[in-house]
C-alpha cells in the first residue's frame, strides 16, 4: 500500500469535508517548486534592492555635481557682478569727463539690485532664486553695456569734437603773424612803426628789421599773393593769411616764392637785400589788417594777448 499525505478541507456552511491527497513525490515536488519560488522572490528583490541603491547612488552623484554647478555659476555670478559694478564706475568717469550728470531715473535703472551684491553658494538657496539672480545679472548687463556703448560713442562724438576744436584754432593761431621774418633771430628794429624824418616827416607803416642779406621767413601760413619788384618797396612778397591780415616783405634780394604757392608758418620765402628805395641791407616788415597797417612789433614774439583773448 502507497503512502500518501491527505488534506482535508472542511467549508464551514456543510458538512461536506474535500480531501486533497498528495503522494510524496508530489510532496516533495511543491517543496522544491516553493523554494524555486521563494529564491526567485529573493532574488528579483534582492536585484531591486541594488538596482535602487545604484540609483540613489547616481541621485547622490547627480546632486554633487549640480551643487558644484551652482557654486561655479554662484562664483562666475559675482565675476560678473564685480564686473558690471567696475563697468558702472567706467560710465561714472566718463560722464563726469563730459560734464553729464547720471539722472535719478537712469541711477535707478543701472544700480545694482540689492540681492546683486556678491556672496557665496549656500546650499539651501533654491535653484529658482539662483536662477533668478543670473536673469537679473544678465538683464543689467545688457542695459549696462548699452548704456556704455551709447556713451562711448557720446564721448568720441566730444573729443572729436574738441580734436577739430583743437585743430581749428590751431589753424586759426597758425594763420596769425606771431614770427620774427628775420630767420637769423633778429639784431633788433632800425626802424619802428609810426612817424618818422626820412629826411622829411612821414608815417613809416612797418618795421625795418637789421637783416644783412638774410633768409627771410613767412610770419604766419598764408597764399603767396604776389612776389615781384614793386616800386619803392623793390622786390615784394605779399601773403594773405585769409583772415583779414595780409604780411608784406620788401627790399628783397630775392623772392624764392611764386604767386598762389601756400606757405606755412616760418617757412622760407626770401633772402633780404635792399632794392627798391633803401639805403642798405634790412627787410621792411608791413602787416595789413583788414587793409589798414598796424605795428608789426606786437607780431614778432608771438600773437599778442589781446588777440589771444579776441579768439575765445
């Protein structure tokens, strides 16, 4: 007779009682199932459970490498921060080197926010406040890079401005008689500007310098109007400086300019002499303003003072 192991199962609305009858194979077949399925059990939750400590594993690394992202971005927010600041300074400078004054509203606009102020990662600052940070960092340089561009060109357009102020008045200074003619230095004046006895009274309306045969030089820049033998004056060089004053040059020996050259400034024209009615070697110095003579003497170190002040 076989051995078997019997379950019985009595419901409890009967009296009906089922029997479950299991050989031992059988037996030892749902043992060896059970366990297959048990092991299985364990090891599906053993592999979930590494599964989900690699997971927080690469959560762990993930959050480091984004507090390290955020204290980079916190560092590069102060760079930024310390930049712009430096950046306001430069608009400040500028504007006081043209005399502008930074309105309220424009104070207002380019000051930095109060949370802009550099300070390190905290870790328990959001990711939003960061972020928030960076946009306003971003949306002040923008305007402030605007406003420096805008004043840079403000501040060429005036030192441009000033350079042709600058060149004009030195055009201007340049076309004043303000040279001693004589290249040599001058001895001094033989003759001044005014009346005179030679031999009989008469208004002498220049100057005679001592000049021996000389190089003689242009007393301001100036058009060569004309250059050749001129009556009593003998030879004659007479520049118009194209401000109402016109330099003549007389008794040369030589005019080494023609009519129409343009001259600068204390540049060659002539070696003095004594044609024309002179009774020896000078170079008689005439300045005509607005065709009327003036004394030359004033002229011969420089434009004079009240001149000087006449132009500003």
């Amino acid at each position: 007779m076989k051995q078997h192991y019997l379950i019985k199962i009595v419901p409890p609305w009967g009296y009906r009682v089922f029997r479950l009858r299991f050989t031992p194979p059988q037996v030892v077949l749902a043992a060896v199932v059970s366990a297959l399925v048990l092991a299985g059990a364990a090891g599906v939750y053993g592999w979930e459970m590494h599964h989900a400590e690699a997971r927080v594993g690469q959560l762990r690394d993930l959050t480091e490498q984004q507090r390290q992202q955020l204290e980079k971005i916190d560092a590069e927010a102060a760079d930024l921060d310390g930049k712009l600041r430096a950046l306001e300074r430069q608009n400040d400078e500028i504007r006081g080197l043209m005399g502008v004054r930074k309105n309220g509203a424009a104070a207002a606009k380019t000051a930095a926010p109060a949370g802009d102020s550099p300070q390190s990662y905290q870790s328990d600052v959001p990711l939003d406040a960061v972020a928030a940070r960076i946009d306003a960092l971003r949306e002040r340089s923008s305007r402030l890079r605007g406003d420096s561009s805008a004043l840079q060109q403000i501040a060429l357009h005036v030192l441009n401005m000033h350079r042709l102020e600058d060149l004009a008045r030195a055009r201007v200074l340049a076309a004043i008689p303000s040279v001693d003619p004589v290249s040599s230095g001058a001895i001094g004046i033989a003759s001044p500007f005014g009346w005179r006895f030679s031999p009989w009274p008469e208004f002498h309306q220049g100057v005679d310098l001592e000049a021996d045969y000389e190089p003689v030089r242009a007393a301001a820049a100036g058009t060569v109007v004309s250059a050749g033998y001129e009556g009593g004056y003998g030879i004659k060089i007479d520049i118009d400086h194209g401000n109402g004053y016109h330099t003549w040059y007389c008794h040369l020996s030589r005019a080494d300019v023609r009519p129409g050259t343009y001259v600068r400034k204390a540049q060659h024209i002539a070696i003095s002499g004594s044609t024309g009615a002179s009774t020896g070697p000078h170079l008689h110095y005439q300045i005509m303003l607005d065709g009327k003579p003036i004394d030359p003497a004033p002229y011969l170190n420089g434009v004079p003072p009240r001149v000087l002040a006449a132009l500003k």
